[in-house]
C-alpha cells in the first residue's frame, strides 16, 4: 500500500491512511450502533454489502504487523509474543469493562426509566431469564451482548498474531493460503466458538474474520518494506469499480436485492456452500468479503487518497484513530447508553443529532486528551510549547 515502491516505512513512523481509516471506522461503527437515527444511513453498509467492522478488522492486522513484525523478524520470541498477548488479554478487560456498563445502562434504563424493552434485544434475556448463567458467559466469551462483540475475536486473532505474522515474513503466500483454506474451511464446516447459555456460535467467528485479519497483516508487512502486497493493475481496478459501483445500486435497490436474493435461493438449491454466496457477516461470505476487498483495493490506489488522510481537517479523524481502542470503548459504551435514551424517549431528529454528534464529540475530546497528555512515541513534539 506503499505509495512509492521501495521506499521502506521507517521504524515507529505511522501511515496516516491507517490512522484515518481507523477513525473513519469508528465515527461509523458509532452510527451504525445506535440504530434508528438518520445518521446510520450516511454509513458505507448503506452503499455497498460490508461495513465498517470488515475494515476496522482488516487494518487491526496492518497495525498488528506494523507494531510487532520489527520484534518478530528474526524469529518467534518470547518478548514479541509477550506483546501480542498482553494486548490480547488488555482487549478482554475492556471487553468486560464495556459489558458491565452496557449491563448497568439497561438495568438503570429498566428500573428508572421505563426502558425494559431494551432486555429484549441483543442478547440481554439470560440477564433476567438465567442470571447465573449469564454471569459464567459474560466472564468466558461464551455470551456477548450485541454491539459488544468484536473485541473478544480481536482478543483471539491477536493470540495467533505473532504466528501469523512469523509465516507472513518468511512465506507471505504460504500465510496467503494458510488464511484462505480456513476460511473457507470455517464456512464449509461451520466452524466456530461456542456460546453460553445460548446455542451456536460467536457472531464474530475469528476462524472466518481472520482471513480479514491476516490480509492486513499482510499488507502491512509489505508496507513496512515499502511495497504493495496487490500490485496496481488496471486489470484489477477495472472490474473492483465495476463491483463497487453495481454493490452500490444493490445496496439501495429493493428490486435488486429481491432479484439476486432469488438467485441465490436458486444457486443454492444445487448446495453451493452457502458461505461462498449469502451474507452472512459471522462467516465472511463471498459477497461481504469481495465487497470489502474491492474498496480497500481501490483506496490503497496512490493518487487521492493518502493526500486526503494526511491533510490537516483530517486530523480530528486520524486522531479518534490512534487512540482507538480507548475510542471503540467509549463509543461502545455511549452507544448503549444512547440506544437507552431512544427506548426510554424516542425523541426526533434533534435529540438523535445530539446523541450522535454529541457522542462522537466526547470520543475525539478524549483521543485529543490523550493525544496532549501521552502522545504517541512518534509523535512530533511541539517546538517551545
């Protein structure tokens, strides 16, 4: 994704496409998990058939190689795994931690505000139903609540990352193959982790999502070295315009939507692997995934792009997104909090605005806090400030 071939990324320097990818994710994660509002419609899944959750997944394993490929490239060892999984376990803390505020949100809601309806949906009925059990799901992954459920695969595709990006340095197609054969294995096999006290598996299965996962790592261990994993041809570009565009109609088109879900129906009912042709985001289907390879295709292109994520009125983004976990958990928590207030006072447009604007105002004030108060090791430091 290098923008001048052999020109190596120099070490501890971020890319700043990555940081405004990143924060672009989460500004629309945020919409996308408060439902019900106009916002939601401004978001890339209203255009195309993947969402924000395929990139913020795809550029965690670029920013994964970029972190811990320098500590691996000489082999697997101890203080490059160490890295990885202290972050995987700092991953799961702030999942617990997002999970018992969202706990405590619609309990308060419920008990003060009129706002049961809320235990009705995602995945809040053990809560009432099974509380004991709930408890044992919440702490073991086995149960997660719904808009608070990417981290524990995040939490588990960072304790395979230092493997991951080993074979990536030392046989970038042997990863490549790795990461397509079990993908596709997942989604023949309905491989999955377990859930507790429900039946099936998570909605976020990391066997299926680190396929996404590992093409980021791939990609930034290329970016390291100044160079692009897919090199640009037009004989890619051409037909991943053509895709965006034609997915871009499908996307608002119900005449469509109802014609090639017939086509599908039809395809198949001569057993095609479902995963190879539904939507179905817990398994990375053919669609979802070709959608988003397309996209991250064609704004990996050097000439518009980087000029964009590395301009000035950018910088609140790039900001949200190098704090991102930090950002993600208060997102998360403030999109609970305002699905609470909807359920409890629908309200309108204005109270949505000020839920939506409002809460992302709080998420860039605190990446900008942090930023002021720690900034990044790399960060340039202000001249007699």
């Amino acid at each position: 994704m290098a923008d001048h071939p052999h020109v190596p990324l120099a070490g501890g320097a971020r890319d700043p496409r990555l940081d405004f990818f990143r924060g672009v994710s989460l500004v629309m994660i945020y919409m996308n998990h408060v439902p019900g509002t106009f916002y939601e419609n401004l978001t890339s899944r209203n255009y195309g058939l993947s969402d924000a959750a395929e990139g913020f997944v795809f550029m965690s394993g670029c920013a994964a190689a970029l972190a811990y490929g320098p500590k691996l490239k000489d082999g697997l060892n101890w203080p490059g795994i160490r890295k990885c999984w202290g972050r995987a376990w700092l991953l799961y803390l702030v999942h617990i931690f997002i999970s018992a505020w969202a706990i405590a949100i619609a309990a308060g809601a419920t008990l003060w505000f009129g706002g049961g309806e809320m235990l009705k949906h995602n995945a809040f009925g053990p809560l009432t139903e099974t509380p004991l059990a709930f408890l044992v799901g919440i702490a073991t992954l086995g149960h997660q609540l719904g808009y608070v459920n990417i981290l524990p695969m995040y939490a588990v595709l960072l304790l395979w990352a230092p493997f991951l990006i080993r074979l990536g340095q030392r046989k970038p197609m042997g990863l490549l193959a790795f990461t397509i054969g079990l993908w596709a294995l997942a989604g023949w096999f309905g491989l999955d982790l377990p859930n507790y006290p429900f039946d099936g598996g998570w909605f976020f299965n990391p066997f299926s999502w680190q396929l996404l996962f590992s093409l980021g790592i791939l990609t930034g261990l290329f970016l390291r070295r100044g160079e692009r994993f897919v090199p640009i041809w037009k004989a890619l570009i051409v037909p991943a315009v053509i895709w965006l565009v034609f997915c871009a109609f499908w996307a608002q088109s119900p005449d469509l939507q109802a014609q090639f879900g017939h086509v599908i129906w039809t395809i198949l009912q001569y057993d095609v692997p479902r995963f190879l042709v539904d939507f179905d985001k817990t398994y990375v289907s053919g669609p979802r995934l070709t959608h988003f390879l397309a996209l991250a295709y064609i704004l990996s292109l050097p000439w518009l792009v980087p000029s964009i994520a590395a301009s000035r009125v950018m910088k609140p983004i790039r900001t949200m997104g190098k704090q991102g976990l930090q950002v993600f958990a208060l997102g998360t928590v403030l999109a609970i909090f305002s699905q609470a207030v909807k359920t409890s006072h629908p309200g309108g447009f204005w109270q949505d605005t000020v839920l939506i604007l409002g809460g992302l105002g709080l998420q860039w004030a605190l990446a900008a806090v942090r930023e002021h108060i720690k900034p990044h090791p790399t960060a340039p430091k202000a001249a007699g400030v």
